[in-house]
C-alpha cells in the first residue's frame, strides 16, 4: 500500500506475504519504519531467481517482478500491484490483481472506511500516486 494503512491488508486478507526486496525497499522511507516494526503478521520471502523471474527483470523493476513470481509460486488469490506495467504483466499471465485504491474501495464495502476519497487525495498529496480524474469523481 503506497500509504500507511497496512491495517486494512490486516484487515482483509488472511495472509500477506511479500517478497524480501520489496520489504527492503519499504524500510528505507523512514516514515514507513514505525509500520514496518508492527508487521509480524506478514510473510517476508526470499525470491528464487528462476526463469519466470528472469524473464520479468527484463521488463519491470526487482519488486515488480517478485511479486508477479512470488504471486505466482505461492498460488496467491490476489497480487497487491500499482504499477500499469506490472500489472499488465499480471493480466498477461492470468494473474488477479488490484491496486491501492481498489484495496481502498474493499475496505469501505466490508465497513472499515467511511469515505474513500479522504484516503485518494492523502495518496495524490503523500506519494507520486497518480488516479483517473474520472475515479476521483466518483461517490468513494
């Protein structure tokens, strides 16, 4: 989640588990070391450098192409991925995905968010996130 709601993943998903560069890479923006201190409950894993993931490198970056691997190795119901490439990737491979704001609008349908929008303008503001001007027109 490119904002500091690991609490919704919590939340909604039985389990989370993320590959060990993309945990390297959330514990280098100091605003994310208190968050990371709380994620015992999620599964960090080492991803084997076979084929698939070899394959991925050459298009996306390392944590993109771990992901889409890991999603895959670990039969996942649901890739977490923001990025329109890895995503594309994703779809190419039959991989089910969503993003942060789809995350976002799970959460307010199972009642753990009472607005949506609040939480789009704070991920316009607080990060490079990008959304359609059409979705943030929409009733979230």
């Amino acid at each position: 989640m490119q904002i500091e709601r690991l609490d919704l993943l919590r939340a909604l998903f039985e389990k989370v588990v993320i590959p060990k560069s993309v945990f390297a890479e959330l514990s280098h923006i100091p605003s994310h070391k208190s968050v990371l201190e709380e994620l015992d409950w999620v599964e960090i894993r080492e991803m084997p450098e076979n084929d698939l993931y070899k394959k991925l490198l050459t298009s996306l970056d390392r944590g993109e192409a771990e992901a889409i691997a890991l999603a895959i190795e670990v039969k996942a119901d649901l890739l977490l991925i923001d990025e329109r490439k890895g995503r594309d990737v994703a779809d190419s491979l039959g991989i089910r995905k969503t993003g942060t704001l789809g995350v976002l609008i799970r959460a307010k349908e199972k009642g753990l968010l009472s607005k949506v929008k609040p939480e789009m303008d704070r991920l316009v503001k607080e990060t490079r996130f990008r959304i359609h001007a059409d979705l943030c027109t929409k009733g979230f």
